[in-house]
C-alpha cells in the first residue's frame, strides 16, 4: 500500500479491527449478528475503496507517461515547424494567415514570422502572382479539400515572381467559426529554371538556337500528322552551305560558327513565323512550311538564298566575308508521305542543286 493509500484508509482500519474484536469477544449480546453482518459490508467497502485507489493510481502515473509524451511530441513539433525547409501555414480561405512558420516568412521574403503576419493583414491576403492563381489552388480546394503538388507562381514582398509547390487540405475543426487551410509549401524556382535549362539543351541546338535534329524531326511528325487530319500539302526545305570546308580551313572555325550563326539569323528573319527550322548537323539546315504549295515553297526558297548571298560577315580586319546556300525544295501531300520520305526528297534535291552549280534552288518535283 502506498503512503497516501494508508493515510487515507488509516482510520477505517481501525475501526474494522475494533469492530472484530468486540465480536470474538461476544461483547455485542444480541446485537452481534446485524454487527458482524455490518462489518463485512464495511470490509467489503474497504476493499472496493483500497481497490479504487489503486486503479487511480496506476491512472494518474499513465496520464503523467501521456502527458510527457505529450510534451516531447509538441517540442519536436515546434522544433520541425521552426527548421524544417519548406513552409508551413495555416490560413483562413479568405487568406488570412493564422500562423506560420520562419520557412513560410522566408520563402515570400520576410525576416520572421510576425514580420509576415504583419505584412498579411492588410492588401492582397493570398499571395499569388494573380487571380488566376489564386482560383488554380481555391479552385481544386473547393473541389477535392485538398491538393497536391500544385505548382503555382506566388509574389514574393519584394515584387519577385516565384514558383511553388503546395500540399495542403480545408479542415474545419469542432466549434472553429471557419474553414481554414493547411498547408505546406516548397519554393521549386531553382528546379523550375533548371527543368527548363534541360529542356531547352535537349530541344536546342547550342551553337545556332535552332532546333536541334531530334527535336526538329519530332516537330515535324506532329505538323505531318495534323497536316494528314486536314489533307494538306506540306513542304521541306534543306539548306547546306556552300563550300564550307574551305570557310573553315582559310578563316578558322570561329568564322566557320559565325557564318552558321548568321545562316540561322537570316532563317528566322526570311521565313514565317509557323515555319519549323532545325539543324540536321553541320552546315545543313532544313525548314518544313505548313500548307505549302511546290511554287510557294519555291519562292520562300529563293527569298532565302538570295538574302543570304546578298549577306557578308564582317571579319575585324575590314575585309567581308560573303558566302552562298545551295536549297532543296520538295513539297507532297501531307497523307503520301512520312519525315523520311521528305528528307530524302529534300536532300535529292539539294545534291541537284550542287550539282548544277551551287547558290541556287532544286526541287522535287521538278518545278
């Protein structure tokens, strides 16, 4: 038995003790057999009592265990809320920040979280880039009541566009006047611009900023496939640069990059703006023109070539270098033909026009 036990069931002890006594010793006469019946229900009594205490014990030393629990779960809360990297809030729908974490501050470009709470109870309460954003993410809340990984652009204090990740749920708590938001959010601007780093180098031929074969070659399967919907013509036009070798070999292939430079330059300016450009390899170029007859393609040929003949690379020294393209051109209807078949068209008439004498246009068919 326990101190406090004892102390409390002291007395009643004494009492029963006495009680038995007086009946071993017959003092109680004609009384004794209510008395002893009374005794044992007071014994009984005891028991349960002692037996309570007991129980209220082993309670109370297991919600003190809870309790400590309790308390080491809300320091490392507190602790993950106040280092962890990515932000965390929770918010009312309208915008208004109930808390947040030095994170969630950070991240949107305040020095503390009572710097950002300040900051977010006046103005724009959400702070998206615009309101499209902003129905992006209440949008998919309202719909799902939560969501998940939504990237999103946000303003940061200082007026800087930012892209982020956001995970977050609606949650309406017993006896809360409003819903409010959860959430937790990860600045991605750095993977963002990274992606798109990579995306452009697997798209992007590095030295001329055209496409680069792969890509140019998957653009023109998809302008094929929709061209072949619709039954039109599609036309292609491969450019290879007049003796280039000798370019390189006399000037260097510095000069040789810059007249392929200057090649890609007068490509973007002649043609259209729907019109594919690539970079097969080399001094060879190829453009596809969407809904393109053959004298069509043939005129935006020689546009082309007599720009680039008409065009001379300044060299440093005052000199000019001037140099030439030789251009195949061949158009088909879109539903006869694949990307192969009018590369090998186009490069048919290319080697015509080399052929016949460099700086001018071929084309299949023969037109």
């Amino acid at each position: 038995m326990n101190a406090p036990e004892i102390s409390l069931l002291d007395g009643e002890e004494r009492i029963l003790d006495t009680a038995r006594a007086l009946l071993d010793r017959g003092a109680l006469g004609l009384g004794a057999e209510a008395y002893a019946d009374l005794t044992q229900q007071y014994a009984r009594l005891l028991r349960h009592v002692r037996y309570l205490i007991k129980v209220s014990d082993r309670m109370q030393v297991e919600l003190n265990h809870l309790n400590d629990r309790l308390r080491e779960s809300e320091e490392k809360y507190r602790s993950l809320f106040e280092n962890i990297s990515q932000g965390i809030f929770i918010a009312q729908l309208d915008g208004r920040f109930l808390d947040v974490n030095p994170a969630m501050a950070r991240i949107l470009g305040h020095k503390t979280p009572t710097e950002f709470m300040r900051a977010h109870q006046e103005g724009q309460l959400w702070p998206f880039l615009d309101h499209d954003e902003q129905e992006r993410f209440l949008g998919t809340l309202a719909a799902h009541g939560k969501v998940t990984d939504l990237q999103l652009r946000m303003m940061r204090w200082d007026g800087e566009a930012i892209w982020v990740e956001i995970n977050a749920r609606a949650s309406t708590d017993v006896g809360a006047p409003a819903v409010t938001v959860e959430g937790v959010l990860s600045d991605i601007t750095e993977r963002k611009r990274m992606l798109e780093e990579l995306r452009y180098l697997a798209t992007i031929d590095g030295l001329t900023g055209l496409y680069n074969r792969r890509h140019f070659l998957d653009l023109c399967e998809r302008e094929l496939q929709r061209a072949r919907r619709y039954r039109l013509e599609v036309g292609l036009l491969m450019l290879d640069a007049d003796r280039f070798k000798d370019i390189n070999d006399t000037h260097g292939h510095d000069v040789g990059d810059d007249v392929l430079r200057l090649l890609a330059r007068l490509c973007r300016t002649v043609l259209r703006e729907v019109d594919i450009i690539g970079r097969l390899g080399g001094e060879e170029f190829a453009v596809l023109l969407p809904q393109t007859d053959l004298p069509a393609a043939r005129d935006v040929a020689e546009r082309l070539r007599k720009a680039i003949a008409e065009t001379a690379l300044p060299l440093g020294d005052g000199r000019m270098l001037r140099f030439t393209v030789s251009i195949g051109a061949c158009v088909f209807a879109a539903q006869h033909i694949t990307v192969r078949d009018l590369l090998k068209a186009a490069d048919q008439a290319l080697y015509a026009a080399k052929h016949n004498g460099r700086n001018q246009v071929a084309s299949l068919p023969d037109g």
